[in-house]
C-alpha cells in the first residue's frame, strides 16, 4: 500500500496527464456509442415477443403499425387523398385506414358503426401507419411538416422520436441544474472557493470515462444514456468528500502537504472501498435480471463505481496536490455550523421516529409489496408534443393499441372462425385478416403480390387486432391474455403475438421474477460487505434495517396514493438507495466504534453524530437534489420515476440514519459488544 501511495505522490503530474487525455479521448468516443430507444429488444430471447418479432422480420417485408395520425375536418375523398399523401413519405411502409376495412362506395351507415368509427368519426380521419425501424426521428419530422400544427401524430414511433431528440438535451438540461445545485452546497460546506471544483473535477473526468468505454459494449440503451451520468455523479461525489476530508484533517497533524496526502490515502481507502462495495453490489445486483435492461444499466453504472474509485484515489490525490497553494490562498471561514451538539437535537427526535418506524414498518413492508407497477415509456401529456397528440386523439377517438396475430398458413376457414371470434372480445375494436379483407372465396393466387403479401408469408398468416385499450393496464393485459388464448385454441403453441400491449405484457411476466431476485442478491452481497467490513454479527441486521425500512415506506406510498409507478424505478431504487445510503450508516457506526472504545455510549453517539453529521447532509442533499433534478427534467417515465423515488428515498434514508440508527446503536449497544469479533466496543 505504502508503494503505491508513494508512486501516486512523486508521478502526480504524469497521472494527471493520463487522467485528463483519457477523459478527453472518452470524451469524443461516447459520441460514438450507439443507443437503443427500443425497450423490446431487452427481452429474454425466450420470451413470446421475441420470438414472434423474430418470425414477423423474417416472414413479412411489412412491420406491424406503430403510429397513428390523425387529420381533422375532411371528407371521405379528402382522408383518401391524405392517405396517399402520407404512403409518399419516406420512411412510412403502409398506412391503414377504412377502406381497408369495408367499401367505402357505399353508405357508411350500411357498415358497421364500430369499425366506421375506428377510423372515420365527426369529419376527422385516424390512419394507422407504419414507421420502418431506425427513420422514426426523421420520419415524424416529415409527417409532421405535412399535416401541421393542428393535425395530431401519436403512437409508439413518434414517442421513441420524442425520446432520441430529447435524451441529449435532457442531460444536459438535468446537468445545468444540478452541477450549479452541487457548487453550491460545497461552498456552504468546505472552507475554499477551489475545493468544490475539485470535487466537481475528479467526478466528472470519471463520468467521461465511463461514457466513452461504453464504446466497447457496443450499444447501451437511451435509459442508461440517460441516469447513467447523474446517478453516478450523485452516488460516487462521497469518495472526494471523504478523501478530501481526511488530506484537510492530516494537514493539522502533518506540516509536509505529501506526508499529510499519504496518510490522507491510507486512512480513507477502507471507508471510502466499503462504501464504493455496497454500491458497486447493488448495481451489480441488477445485471442478474431475465430483462435485459437491469444488465445494461447495472454494469454500465457498476463500471462508473469502479472508476469513480479508482479516480478518486490516485486522480484526486494527484490534483490535489498540485493546487494545494490555490486551495490554502482562497480559504474562506465556514458558512455551515459545526453540529457538534447535533445529538441535543436529534436526540428529541429518536424515540417519536422509534415508535413510528414500530408502527408502520409492518404497512410499509406490505405495501411496497402491493405497489402497483407501468412497463411502458409512453409519453404523457405536458412533457412534449408526443404526449399532447396522444391525448387529443384519444378525445376523439378514445385509446387505440394495434396487436398482430401470427398463425400457421394454409386453413383459410380456421382463420376466418378466429377472426370472427377474436372480434367478438371485450375492447376488440376491429380486426383485419385475409379471410376478412378480401373474403375465403378468393385464393391468393388469383391476387397481387403486393396484396398477398400484407396478409400472408410463405409460412404464416397475419392477423392485425384494434383495441380501445391503453398499452397497458388490467383492461389490457386481459385482452392480451384472451385473445391469445382464443387463438392458442384453434393453432396450439404455433401461434405468436406481438405489439405494444404484448409487449409489455411479457415484460410483466418477466419482471415479476427478477424483482425477487434483484433484491435478495443486492441485500446478500451487501450483508456480507458489512459483515467484512464491521466483524459483527450483530452491526449488519441493524444496518440494513435501517435502510431496508427507508426504502419499504418509500416504495409504499404510491400503493397507498393509489398510484403506479415505472418497474425500472423501482428496481433501480431498491438497489441504489440500498447501496447509496447505506453508506452514511456505515460512516456513522464506525465513527460510533472508534469513539465507544474510549466514551460512554450516550457520549460516543453524540461525538460521533457531530463528526459526521455535516457529510451525511451533503451527500444526502446532492443524491436527493439529483433525483428530483431527474424527475423535473425527464419526459421518460421510467427515467423521472427513478428521479421521484431516488429525491424522496434519500430524504428517509437520511432521517433514518440520524434519528433510528442512533437509538438502535445504543439500544443494542451490548449486544453488538458480545458479537463483534475482538469487543471493539
């Protein structure tokens, strides 16, 4: 240890070179790093979504549609003529619209009012369009050109074009608010106008790191792209505050800057491990979900742990003491309070959060359990324009998903049976088929290519179902669920479906699992950390209590405000605030062992409440401004749900810390006496 402390002091300028080009090289390759906004592509190969997307690119040249347009005040002939005009776009494949469904010669009221209405309702045409893979950005920007600001576009397609325009400057937006945020609570809280640069620095050249190696997985999803920076900026600024902490403490003891470094690095490297560890396993945590998802965001923000460490311990050092003179030149006296008789305070605190933790720890518990979850990224109204076009659609015409049915070619009479089934479900709005577009009388061949072609590949048939469902939902799932069954009834395990709904229906499926999961293993690998860490028995159930609880009673408000929340917050959450926070737990018993080995109990939690009381409120203050800095700034809802819970989470895990742990210390105080290997206390 001592070589390599030795080796960071007298190459200080070298490391800083390596450091800074790296950054810079990471800097221009991220540019590079491609991002996938299609959330399907996470799932299991397994799963039925997969598969049937599998057969549906290798069977049809057409996709399944992925949007909607809607064009107000027209006729019959002037929705046809807009019809045309939007197959001319580049980028659309098919568009769908009534004539597809009956003939549009005769009176509309000879047809059937639900399927009128599905596309044609009080002189304002709906056209079911289909946007190719990869040109939805471009291609919404046409369509939107060409049917104005009055004519809405809403739909799978133009939400995933909301989410490549917006991502970028959503970070950066997110960014502008929260590096200001952090300046300034490191001003209130240090005693240079240098040091929160440092601070600033150090983190940031590990975060450009971490995005340019992104370059060697190839691709990352537009979620991790997203939270990536900020949860890393917000969980990793600790390291800087501890090591920066210690080199000032040292410099008290040690009149040479170097030596006081070194001890600075020798005293701080187990705190700030232990703390790099509990989060590193809860990111880790994530990468064993069945959802795809959980691995690319947990590696990708596990990698950002490693380096912010590893930054942080030779980076920072290295900046340090380069600029020690600047720092020393622009001291300024404390803006903070010492809170060295914090415990007065939060001593008052300890026993009414005691007895409210007692009573609602059990609610809380179930509750997180019952809290109700979304699958989809859909985009909401307000948050861009996306959003507002879905819900003036949905005004006129109500909610509208699209779901194809694949089923083995060759029985035309099989399949106009299940069409004709299918159409008799609950929310089953109209269905499209060969058997009833075209009719059982007329045998493919007698037809064109282009024709057949919409209907039937060489192996399946295709079956296109409207419902007035939300992508989602119990209403939704159930529909899923029917019409699969209805058509596993007549095709056996040879039938496949796909779309958003079945989707997100499979995503369902599949993230039910991986919940459990998920939390047992990040609340494994971070018991045994702290087992390690304390030698205690004892010292882990108290400290994960203390967060596990925080995190129950977080997670159990939107069950108890009847509201649901993202599935990726919520897992994030569970691991992060897990992770993150425990980290002033551990802060705040170790100070508490060191100084019970030579004070009373009542007397140690009192030093040692007023010794890290101020880095616990700034690193909770930072993690909870990043999370609803987050919230504030993303359209996505997964990503501002992480936000939500993240800001919310931090501020209980805080209150946690300061007003239960300290009264659990002392309650068991003996008892982790009689479990800690040695007596440390």
């Amino acid at each position: 240890m001592d070589k390599i402390v030795n080796f960071i002091i007298k190459h200080k300028r070298m490391i800083l070179i390596i450091f800074i080009l790296t950054a810079l090289v990471s800097a221009v390759l991220q540019s590079f790093v491609k991002k996938n906004y299609d959330m399907v592509d996470y799932l299991p190969q397994e799963s039925q979504s997969t598969k049937a997307l599998k057969i549906m690119n290798q069977e049809f040249a057409e996709p399944m549609p992925n949007a909607n347009v809607m064009i107000k005040n027209v006729s019959i002939i002037e929705a046809l003529e807009y019809k045309y005009q939007l197959a001319r776009i580049d980028g659309i494949t098919q568009v769908i619209w009534l004539d597809d469904q009956i003939d549009i010669k005769q009176p509309l009221e000879m047809s059937d009012p639900n399927t009128v209405e599905s596309f044609y309702k009080n002189g304002n045409a709906l056209f079911s369009i289909t946007i190719r893979k990869g040109a939805e950005e471009k291609t919404c920007a046409a369509i939107r050109e060409f049917i104005g600001e009055d004519n809405s576009l809403a739909g799978e397609a133009p939400d995933l074009a909301s989410m490549q325009e917006n991502t970028v400057s959503e970070v950066a937006g997110a960014m502008m608010i929260l590096v200001p945020a952090v300046i300034l609570i490191f001003i209130l809280s240090t005693t240079s106008w240098i040091e929160p640069l440092l601070f600033l620095v150090t983190i940031g050249v590990a975060i450009l790191i971490n995005l340019g190696t992104n370059i060697f997985f190839g691709e990352i999803s537009f979620m991790t792209n997203s939270i990536s920076p900020i949860l890393q900026l917000a969980v990793s600024l600790d390291y800087a505050i501890f090591l920066l902490h210690s080199f000032t403490d040292n410099r008290e003891k040690y009149s040479d800057v170097h030596e006081a470094m070194h001890h600075a690095i020798r005293s701080s490297i187990v705190t700030v491990a232990a703390s790099a560890l509990t989060t590193l396993f809860g990111f880790i945590a994530l990468a064993f979900m069945k959802f795809g998802i959980g691995a690319d965001l947990g590696l990708n923000l596990a990698k950002g742990i490693i380096l912010s460490f590893v930054t942080t311990m030779i980076f920072m050092p290295a900046l340090t003491l380069s600029v020690y003179k600047l720092i020393d030149k622009t001291r300024h006296r404390p803006f903070m309070p010492g809170f060295t008789n914090i415990y007065k305070v939060l001593s008052k605190l300890s026993i009414p959060v005691v007895l409210l933790v007692i009573l609602l720890i059990v609610p809380g518990f179930l509750g997180q359990r019952k809290t109700g979850f979304l699958y989809g990224n859909a985009a909401t109204a307000g948050n861009n324009k996306s959003g507002q076009d879905r819900l003036e659609i949905e005004k006129e015409f109500g909610k509208s998903t699209v779901m194809v049915l694949l089923v083995p070619r060759g029985d035309i009479t099989k399949e106009a049976n299940l069409t004709r089934d299918i159409s008799g479900i609950p929310h089953v709005t109209s269905v499209i088929s060969y058997a009833n577009t075209v009719g059982t009388a007329i045998p493919a061949s007698f037809l064109t290519e282009d024709i057949v072609g919409q209907f039937y590949s060489e192996n399946y048939a295709r079956i296109i179902v409207y419902t007035d469902t939300a992508e989602e939902g119990a209403a939704a799932f159930d529909t899923v669920e029917r019409i699969q069954n209805i058509a596993k009834s007549y095709y056996g395990d040879t039938v496949y479906s796909l779309g958003q709904s079945t989707n997100l229906y499979d995503m369902k499926n599949v993230v039910a699992k991986d919940n459990t999961l998920v939390n047992l293993i990040a609340i494994i690998s971070i018991f045994l950390v702290l087992l390690f860490s304390f030698k205690s028995l004892t010292l882990p159930f108290i400290l994960l209590i203390t967060i596990e609880a925080g995190i129950w009673f977080n997670l159990s408000i939107p069950y108890f405000m009847g509201t649901e929340i993202n599935f990726i917050g919520y897992l994030v959450l569970s691991t992060v605030q897990l992770g993150a926070t425990v980290d002033y737990a551990i802060l705040l018993t170790d100070h508490y062992l060191v100084n019970r080995r030579e004070l009373p109990k009542k007397a140690a939690i009192h030093k040692s409440l007023g010794e890290t009381f101020k880095s616990i409120l700034v690193s909770a203050s930072t993690l909870s401004i990043a999370g609803f800095t987050l919230y504030k700034t993303s359209s996505n809802s997964a990503a501002a749900d992480i936000g939500r819970l993240l800001g919310r989470g931090t501020i209980f895990s805080f209150i946690m810390v300061l007003s239960f742990l300290p009264a659990m210390l002392l309650l068991f105080d003996r008892g982790i006496s009689e479990t800690t290997l040695k007596r440390r206390l």
